[in-house]
C-alpha cells in the first residue's frame, strides 16, 4: 500500500470502522456540551458554573488516567473501549431523564446533579482516552502512522465543526429533550461500531514489574524526551491559558447578542478552521521545519485569543476562532505524530496517559481557569490575558526546548 497515496490509512477497513465509530462519539460529545452548558447557564447565570462543567469532568480524567494508561498496556485495548463507551452511553440517557417529566425534579436544587453525571463520565474519558490511543496504531501499519493520524484528526474536527452546530439547531428549534435524544443516539452507534473491530492482541508486556514500576516507566520515558516533553508541554499551557470555548455562552448572550443558535456557530468556528487544515496536512504533509512550525502555530492561536476577546462583531469573532482552530490543529497532528512515531508499543498506553495529564484535560482546567479568571477580571479582559499568557508561553518553550525548536524531520 503506497505511504504517498493521502487515502492509504482509509483503506484499511477496521480504521474505516474505528474513525467512524470516533465521527459518532464526537458528534454526541459536541452536541452535549452546548447543551450542558447552556442548561447549567440558564439555571445559575453565573460565568463561574460554566467553568466548574470543565473542573467536573477533568479531576477525576486526571486521577484515574495513569492507572487508565497502565492498565491499556496490559488488558486489550477493545474491551476498555467498550465498557468506557458503554458508560458514556448511560451518563447520556441519565442527561435525557432529566428532561422528562418523571425526571425533570432532580433538577430543582440547581445544576448539582448535572455535574454528578458529567464526573462519572470524565472517568471514562480518563480510562477510554489511553485504550483510543493505543489501540489505533494497531490497526494500520507503522509507515501509515501520519496518514491516519491525520484523518484521525480530519473525522474529529469535522464532527466537532457538525456537532455544535447541530446541538444549537435542535436545542433552539425542537428543545433540549430532542438535543439529550440525538447525544444518546449517536454514543450508541458508536459503541456499535467499535464492537465491530476485531480484538488485537497486546505487544508484549515490558519487563518493569508491579503497577506503580510500570507507570514510573511511563513517566520517565516522557520527561527524558526533549521533543515529546516540550511539545505538550507547550499544548498544555497554550490550551490552560489561551482557551475561551467555556465563556462562549457569555459573548453568544451578552456581547454579540446571538443566542443559542449563534452559540453553536461559535463553538463550531474552531473546528471550521481546523477541518480545512485537516484536509490540506492529507495532502501536504508536514515534512520539515516541524519544530519551528509547531511554535509559530501555537503563537498565532494566541494572537487569535486577544482578537476575539477584542472583537464585537460577529462574524470578525467567527473568522478569528476558525483561525485559532486552523493553528491548534497543527499542535495535534504534529504532537500525535511525535508520539506515536517515537513510543515503544508495549508503553503506548502510559505514555498516552502522560499526554492526557498535560493535554487531554488542559480544556477542562482551561475552561475552570477561564471561568475563574471571568469571574475576577472580567469576560473580556480575561480572555486578552490569556492570549498574552499562550505567547509567553511559546517564548519560554522556544528558549527551554532547544531539540523541539531545531525538529526539523521526525526521521
């Protein structure tokens, strides 16, 4: 199979089902989000509670994630998957309940029980990130690694870019019971189509002995990697301070006057922006000046922070959180690569586990981190700082990482 041919990776049939199975997970994901937010806020008004959504759902990602990654590399990384999934499928119908009639008086002590349902499924997102992971690797050969990386990324972004927009349309024309229904729908075909791969078996085991030695190994492996280390590193930061997706309720409703409809417009601009970028890396794959390419990226998406926290028109706010998408979904794909291309198979899990510390949750700490500052400082004075925190992030890493800033090929 030719590495040259932009389609290889999709040629392979259980990627096909694995990316397909990622489209549904990450429509259903997108579509609550708008929704749990713009619930939680229509029942607090308080900017604040929409960044205790990201807190609820990454605390307990982070505490179970490096016993997540340990356990990816010693159990088949399908079988963690479908419990994850399936658990996601009952924190989905638990959302709906609250919607009906029979349910709905859960809710009349405040957002409480929301919070409840987003904690347990942030444990399986800690357990199912690591499996995902390390699980796609195996499923196409290693020269493919790039190519489905970035359909990998291309499927999410363009479900992410879907999944808002879709939310805000059936929560704004047909209510939020109709928006819970479509989030369940979708998580269950997923869970489907990931019951449709067949089982690989693990690597072998690596010869550390005892759980907490095994995840030592992980962590050491990442930090005497200058490359790996300073990439997420730099994601990690970037993301904590650069990110306003947790205070887009606040500009769709009081700044740019948009509502819910506007408010799935907003929050599908990144992915928009990152889609596109998506598609071009298929093509034209990043093949030098990674390092450099990389830390210019994550400098434009910061620059992109302070001119939406700036802006007051609209569509200027759209133009400039798709372009933050198009610089964020280089961090991705280049990070992912770095990754896969560089771990050992049998300490994939861990390693991933490592990653989803500094990155996987850095949204949902962002979105805490954002809610905190808005609450000090103000919506929009917030956001401009934060920008100005993602560039000097980028000039720190620049100095400190001097193998990540000279990376020029990965081979």
């Amino acid at each position: 199979m030719s590495t040259t041919n932009p389609y290889a990776a999709l040629q392979v049939r259980d990627f096909r089902l694995f990316i397909l199975s990622r489209l549904f997970i990450t429509l259903a994901v997108m579509i609550q989000a708008v929704v749990v937010g713009w619930q939680v806020y229509e029942i607090t008004k308080d900017p604040l509670s929409l960044g205790l959504i990201g807190l609820a759902e990454a605390i307990p990602a982070i505490g179970v994630s490096l016993y997540a990654g340990h356990l990816a590399d010693i159990v088949e990384r399908k079988k963690i998957i479908l419990v994850c999934v399936l658990t996601l499928v009952f924190c989905s119908l638990a959302l709906l309940f609250f919607t009906l009639n029979i349910g709905a008086f859960i809710l009349q002590h405040g957002a409480f029980p929301i919070y409840l349902v987003i904690f347990v499924s942030g444990i399986a997102r800690g357990f199912l990130s690591p499996a995902n992971f390390a699980f796609m690797p195996q499923l196409v050969n290693r020269e493919l690694y790039q190519n489905a990386i970035t359909w990998n990324s291309t499927v999410w972004e363009g479900a992410a870019v879907a999944g808002p927009m879709i939310g805000g349309l059936i929560y704004g024309f047909f209510g939020i019971t109709a928006a819970y229904c479509a989030d369940a729908t979708l998580t269950i075909a997923a869970l489907v189509c990931y019951s449709l791969i067949p089982n690989r078996t693990l690597p072998p085991v690596s010869e550390e002995q005892g759980i907490w030695e095994k995840i030592k190994a992980g962590i050491h492996f990442v930090f005497s990697n200058q490359i790996i280390l300073g990439a997420i590193t730099l994601d990690l930061f970037a993301v904590l301070f650069g990110g306003a997706v947790a205070l887009l309720p606040i500009f769709a409703d009081e700044i740019l006057h948009v509502g819910a409809v506007g408010l799935g417009f907003l929050r599908s601009a990144p992915s928009i922006g990152a889609l596109l970028m998506a598609v071009y890396i298929t093509h034209n794959p990043i093949k030098k000046y990674l390092g450099k390419i990389l830390l210019g990226c994550v400098a434009g998406f910061g620059f992109c922070m302070i001119g939406f926290g700036l802006s007051t028109s609209f569509w200027l706010s759209l133009f400039l959180l798709a372009l933050s998408g198009a610089f964020d979904c280089v961090s991705v794909i280049a990070r992912s690569t770095m990754i896969h291309t560089l771990t050992p198979e049998n300490m994939k899990g861990r390693v991933s586990a490592v990653n989803s510390i500094f990155v996987g949750s850095s949204n949902e700490i962002g979105a805490f981190e954002s809610g905190v500052a808005a609450k000090i400082l103000g919506t929009i004075p917030s956001v401009i700082f934060g920008g100005v925190m993602t560039l000097a992030v980028v000039g720190v890493t620049s100095w400190k990482a001097i193998k990540l800033r000279r990376l020029d090929k990965l081979d």
